[in-house]
C-alpha cells in the first residue's frame, strides 16, 4: 500500500474533524477505481460495520462497498450481511450514508448486482412501518438508478419501475418516478 493512502487511513483517527472528513473523501475518491490495497484494511473495515461509534460504522460500510471492485475473492458475498445491518442503523443518519453507498457493491459482477437489487427490493418492500421509510424508499430508487446507469442493466430498471408503479401514495409514486425519467 502507497504510504500516502497508508496516511490517509491514519488520518480517519485524527482529532481534527476536518483531517478525518478530507481523509474520508479522499478514501471514497480513490476507491471509486479499483485499487491494490483493498485486503489490506478489508478486515479491519468488516470489524468497524459493527463498532459503537457511528461515524465508523457508517464509513466501514460505505468504503466496503467502494472495496467490492476490488474484491476478486468476493469477501462482500460473506460480508454483505454485516454492511447490510448497518443500513438499518439505530441512527438514522448512519443507515442513510450506508443506504446511498451499496449500489456500489453491484458493481463487482453479476452475483453481486443480483444481491444487491434483491435486497434493495426486499427493502424497498418492507420498509413501510419504519421512520423515513418515504427517505428510504427514494434513497433505494436513487441507488438502483445509479447502478443502473454504471451498468445498463434493463432487469434493474424493470425492478425499479415496477416497484415505483406499485407505490399507493401518487405523491411518492411521483417523486421516485422522477429519478428513472430521464434513463
């Protein structure tokens, strides 16, 4: 691993607010191309999904979805379910960065896109009796949406609009449907 991203890493720790939040960006920059270095924090990252504090566990999960590119054991498929839970963060600030990050783990290949759209489905589904399910819901359309646009894959755009056309609140339905309109 290159001793800048070495410092980077480093700097997630830091005191200061800002050098964390600079070191985060520059995490979640460079991760969005496959790097060398991923099995080198991987673990350490799947550690953190689960960590009390929050900022951690939300930034463990949104850079393992960054990682998935640069999976080629495909550690995600064990680790999924542990980002996963993160989405459902007692915090909600911390599930929703969570949310709007793991379209990115369908970017790995197939099997991953599969698992991907299915549990955001799942989601999308059954997420009605929680607080902001509304947020959720348009957060699921805007990840499909743009997993979509990385792949062109018409069954991820089917999905999506037929979970936009099943939606009973016309408001919603609108809304969400605003994502796809110009797809």
């Amino acid at each position: 691993m290159e001793q800048s991203i070495q410092q980077v890493l480093k700097d997630l720790a830091s005191k200061d607010k800002q050098i964390q939040y600079e070191a985060y960006q520059t995490i979640i920059e460079v991760t969005k191309e496959e790097v060398d270095w991923a099995y080198e924090v991987w673990d350490q990252l799947r550690e953190e999904v689960t960590n009390k504090d929050a900022h951690k566990r939300s930034r463990a999960a949104q850079f393992l979805a960054n990682l998935a590119i640069s999976d080629p054991e495909k550690r995600i498929i064990q680790d999924f379910s542990a980002v996963w839970e993160v989405m459902k963060d007692e915090k909600f600030v911390t599930a929703r960065h969570s949310l709007q990050a793991i379209w990115r783990v369908g970017l790995a290949g197939e099997e991953q896109r599969e698992m991907v759209v299915n549990h955001l489905r799942e989601r999308y589904l059954n997420c009605l009796t929680e607080k902001n399910y509304t947020l959720i819901r348009f957060d699921i359309m805007e990840g499909l949406g743009k997993l979509y646009d990385a792949t062109k894959n018409e069954e991820i755009k089917q999905q999506a609009l037929e979970l936009i056309q099943d939606e009973s609140d016309e408001k919603y339905q609108k809304k969400y449907a605003k994502v796809w309109k110009n797809r």
